[in-house]
C-alpha cells in the first residue's frame, strides 16, 4: 500500500529546519506484515528528542529513515503466528522491540535486548529488512517504528495494546516519555517514600519524571533547566523547587537549598553539562541517573573520589528500565485516576507537513510535546 511518511534525507542540516527541510514528506510503498509484524495505523505521533538527534546527528543512523516512533494508533491487520491482538484493537508504540529470548530478555530486561538494538542500530525491524521503499531505494526504520507516517508495519513487539478510552495524542506519550521518564524513577532508581529527587532537563522525558516522582511519594522534588518557561511548567506540575542551569552557582545554589543535595537526580536533557550538575547535586550515599542519549563521543568526568567515600552510585536508564507490556498498562491505570497527569506535557498540535518547523520548537525547548495527528 501507499502511506505518506515523513522522510530524513539529510544529517546535519543547518537550521532552522522550517527553511532547510531536511526531512520530507513522500508518498513510501509500505509491504505487508510478514511473520510476527502488524500493520497498524498511526493516529498519533509526538516529536522526541531522540528523533532530533538523529536529524543534527548526534544519534547517527542510515539514511533515508522515516523517522518518529511515540505514537499510538489502531490494529489493521496481523502478520502470521500474531495470536494475541486483532484488528481494532489500540495500541502504543514501544522504541526497542524485545525478541523475548536473548540473555537479557530472560533476565526480565527486554530495554536491553541485543537483537532489538541491532535492528535499532541497522533501521531494519526485528525481524530483519525493511518494510518501507521508494522505486529505487530501501528506506530505513526508526527505532522499528517510523511513526510519522500514516500507516506502520512493525514487530508484533514493538507495540502494547492498550484501552480504548485513551485519545489516542494521550497514548502516545506512553511508548517513549512516559515509560522513560517515570520508570527512570520507580524502575531504576526505585526511589522510597519521602526521597529527595532533582531531575536536570524538564522535556518529556524530565516532566514525566518529576511526575512519577510525586506519583511515587517524593517529598522534595528540585527541577532544573536552563529556560524559564520550563521552570514555570515544572511548579504548576508540582516541583518544590525551581533552578535555573544557566547562573554559574546553580550547584552551590541546590546544595544550599537541600542541605547537601538530594538523594536521587535525574538526568534527562542529554547534554554533559546536566550530566555534571545532576553528579553536583546527589548527596553523599546518593544516586545519579541518566536517561540522556548524548553523541556517543561525549565523555562525563567526577571527581573519582567521590564515589568511593561518599558511596555514590551512578546508574543509566534505558526506555526506563521497563518491561513495556507490564509498565504501560500500569502508568496508564494511574493516569486514568489522575495520578499521573502526562497528558499536561503536550503543548502543541502540528500537521504532518509541519514536522521541520516542529523540531525547531523542540530544539530551543520550548514545548515538552508536539503531537502529530493523522
Ligand atoms: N533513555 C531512554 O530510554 C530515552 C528515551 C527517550 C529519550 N531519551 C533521551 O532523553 C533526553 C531528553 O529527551 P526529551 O525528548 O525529553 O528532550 P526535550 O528536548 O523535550 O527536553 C530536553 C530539555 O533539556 C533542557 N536542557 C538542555 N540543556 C540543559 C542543561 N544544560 N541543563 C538543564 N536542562 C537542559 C532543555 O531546555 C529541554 O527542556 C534526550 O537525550 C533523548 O534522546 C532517552
Ligand atoms: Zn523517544
Ligand atoms: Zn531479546
């Protein structure tokens, strides 16, 4: 079938991408959903950070790739041997599919599932190849979704049926913020009753996180970006403190206020210098965590003292440490009773042709979501 996606042809492009349109919107040939895959049909999409990344290359993959990939949307029709959904049925998208039986999908840790990064790494799905081409050329997947187009084939693992009374713009944060975000903190960390909690970078990986946060009972919950809209965000959703990473002192700033630092921070922007104040403020026998996907270039240095006598722990938080099919019915639950307010992220509606002017707003942080509809 003919599917409209949108499509990125250049890394590196300068910007603003509304002028250099480094991503293009074309009409792609989608083929059938072969063994273990669905077709599905996207309703909703939002933009990540992750998507930006691979557009200014600090996450190089293949080109051409149709990017995006938090998104929700309908079953349309099942592969062979798909036993357990049917057409109709809704269901959120999920950025690493679990083949279920390598070493760390047994272990329980299907974030970590070496077949499923090698496909991510390849822009190929699962189960190998791809689904997505011109006339003359193959087009890469993102993350084994590609879900800024009208339509997806994707590994029947790649997605978690979810309830209907979800919209659609709303299950969708669930595949990628949502899950990175809170399970950074209840999963990762397992922060306790009462913790003291930073999270440096407040987009919807940080806000997710802080609201996991109050969700899990944190007591104090210090927020930290460098614009002052996010700021503002970050206390109407419940942060207790606000600092913002631009002034210099912004370390001795946090320390002061907590007496000492906190016992967990989150890092969640994806940039070294949060990674820095993130170690800063953890207080001694604390924990650091990052989500942030820098340039695999970028090195983080401490102070190699401080680990051993403060007893620190620094831990990194892959799709937040979750298994998606037990975690995105839970997170959902919870949002339903209003105790988990994700829906608060999206900040803006885009069209599918508008997406190069989308990741301009992503990248001066100045949204937390921008939702595509289809
Ligand atoms: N670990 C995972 O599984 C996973 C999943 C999704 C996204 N990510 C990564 O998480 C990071 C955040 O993603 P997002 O979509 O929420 O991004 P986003 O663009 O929505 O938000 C990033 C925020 O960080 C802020 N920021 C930038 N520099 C900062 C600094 N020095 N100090 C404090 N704040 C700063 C920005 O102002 C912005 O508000 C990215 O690196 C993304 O690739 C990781
Ligand atoms: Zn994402
Ligand atoms: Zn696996």
């Amino acid at each position: 079938m003919q599917v409209r996606s949108a499509v990125l042809r250049e890394i590196g492009a300068t910007t603003p991408y509304e002028e250099s349109q480094p991503i293009h919107i074309e009409t792609l040939e989608l083929d059938s959903p072969e063994k273990g895959e669905v077709l599905i049909q996207i309703k909703a999409a939002s933009l990540c950070h992750s998507d930006l990344s691979v557009m200014n290359g600090s996450r190089p993959r293949p080109l051409p790739m149709a990017l995006g990939h938090e998104a929700a949307g309908v079953i349309i029709e099942v592969g062979e041997g798909v036993t357990d959904l049917e057409p109709g049925d809704h269901i959120a998208c999920v950025f690493v599919p679990s083949c279920g039986q390598c070493g760390p999908c047994r272990e329980g840790r299907p974030a970590l599932c070496e077949p499923g990064a090698a496909s991510n790494t390849a822009g190929t799905l699962l189960g190998g190849g791809n689904r997505l081409h011109t006339e003359t050329e193959i087009v890469n997947h993102h993350v084994g979704v590609s879900a800024f187009s009208e339509y997806a084939v994707v590994s029947r693992n790649s997605v978690v049926k979810v309830n209907k009374d979800i919209p659609f713009e709303k299950a969708a944060l669930f595949g990628c913020a949502v899950i990175t975000g809170v399970g950074a903190v209840v999963n990762t960390a397992g922060i306790k009753l009462g913790s003291t909690v930073a999270v440096v970078g407040l987009g919807g990986v940080g806000l997710s996180a802080l609201l996991g946060a109050i969700a899990a009972g944190a007591s104090r919950i210090v927020a930290v970006d460098i614009n002052e809209n996010k700021l503002k965000q970050a206390k109407e959703l419940g942060a207790t403190d606000v600092f913002n990473s631009k002034d210099p002192d912004v370390v001795e700033q946090i320390r002061k206020a907590t007496g000492g630092g906190l016992d967990y921070a989150f890092e969640t922007a994806g940039v070294v210098p949060a990674m820095e104040v993130a170690y800063a403020v953890t207080k001694r026998g604390g924990t650091t965590v990052t989500t942030g996907l820098p340039h695999p270039e970028h090195q983080f240095s401490f102070p190699y003292l401080s680990l051993t006598a403060e007893e620190r722990t620094i831990k990194g938080s892959y799709l937040g440490s979750c298994v998606p099919s037990r975690d995105i019915p839970r997170y959902m639950n919870l949002f339903q009773e209003d105790r988990l307010p994700v829906d608060k992220l999206i900040t803006d509606f885009i069209t599918l042709e508008e997406v190069n002017k989308g990741f301009d707003i992503l990248a001066k942080g100045d949204s937390s979501r921008i939702i595509i509809k289809f």
